[in-house]
C-alpha cells in the first residue's frame, strides 16, 4: 500500500498526498481560521506597510507607523511588491493570506 493516501489516492511520491488536496483545504482552513489582518500587532505592520507605499500617510504618527516595519525586510518587499503590480493593499494582503496558507499546507 506504499503510495496510496486518502482513501486509496495516488500520491507522486511515497508519503505525500497529491498537490490538489492543500488546495481544497485552503479554503477549508481560511473559514475555520479567518482573516484578521488588523489583530494585535498586525495592525502595526499594515500602517507600516501602508506608509512605505504612501509617504504622505500618517504625518504625525510617522515614527509609530515605522516603529516595527523600519528594520523589517518583509514590511518593505510587501510596499514594493503592493507598488509593482499596482494590486490594492487590502486586496494584495489578502491573497498573501491565502498563499501563505496554501504553502503551509503544502509543506
């Protein structure tokens, strides 16, 4: 039986489900987890990110909003990744969610 998972589905390789199956839980793991971008301190590094995007925001609060995402080198990949494809923010940390799950779980 080496080879077969889930009910008798072939895998590429001894021991690993096949790919399609990390994809159809993703959505699975989304619903049961949820999306809180803003919860603790991810709302620091979305203003981060945010003001790395656009210079103008957060005038007076500069040094809260770069406080965490200075020395970050994700905070300033994500702004220029969000600047590259010209994606929303909010749309673009959305789908990292979503392919931050997928990869885990293909791992």
């Amino acid at each position: 039986m080496t080879g077969r998972l889930f009910g008798g589905l072939s895998s590429g390789r001894s021991g690993t489900p096949p790919a399609w199956i990390p994809a159809l839980l993703t959505p699975a793991v989304f619903l049961l987890h949820g999306y809180h971008p803003l919860a603790d301190d991810g709302a620091v590094y979305v203003a981060g990110v945010r003001k790395l995007i656009d210079g103008g925001l957060y005038r007076t609060d500069a040094v809260f909003a770069f406080s965490l995402t200075r020395f970050s080198v994700f905070a300033h990949l994500l702004a220029w990744s969000v600047r590259a494809t010209g994606i929303p923010a909010r749309d673009f940390l959305f789908a990292c969610h979503l392919a931050s799950i997928l990869l885990y779980l293909l791992a």
